[in-house]
C-alpha cells in the first residue's frame, strides 16, 4: 500500500537526501525498494535515535542523480523477516542540470 507520494526537484550530479521516520527498536526499518539506474544510492545512515524503548528513529538516504530526467523511487518499511511492507513511500524525482 502506497502511503505517501512526494515530488522533489534535484539538480543531476549533487547528492541529496531523503529523511525517513523508522521504529527500528520494533524492528521497522526502510528499504530501497525501486529505483532506475540514473539514480545512485550513495549512502544510507540512521541520524537521529530517541531516547524513548521503542522510540522513532530518521535514516537519511543520500541519492545522486546522474541524468536529468524524471524518474520514481520506492522505499519500503518493513521487518526483514517479513515479506510484506506496512508502508511504501514513492518519491518522483525531477532531475535537471
């Protein structure tokens, strides 16, 4: 089920990053579920960690695009030993120069 769609405008050769709410105390993490070649996933972190027991966490994706063009990425959240996603975000990326 595809819970959010957002569109972002990216210059082609920068980096930029797409910030994401995970549980991973529950064991919900995101994954990258889709993505064309022009798209590069250069790095992947988690940035903030609550305090809380079961607390939210962000992981920050970093993403090159290397043509301009307009293109869609799919993230996925989900256990890792679960086939299914509770949540899928699709990103429409306009990429240009």
């Amino acid at each position: 089920m595809v819970e959010k769609n957002f569109e972002r405008v990216v210059h082609t050769e920068q980096p930029f990053a797409i910030d994401l709410e995970a549980i991973p105390g529950a064991g919900y993490m995101w994954e990258l579920a889709q993505h064309p070649a022009e798209l590069e996933l250069v790095s992947q972190e988690v940035v903030s960690i609550s305090e809380a027991i079961g607390g939210s966490s962000t992981q920050r994706f970093r993403i090159v695009a290397h043509q301009p063009g307009s293109y869609a990425i799919a993230f996925e959240l989900k256990r890792r030993w679960e086939n299914n996603p509770v949540k899928t975000n699709v990103f429409s990326i306009q990429a240009i120069k």
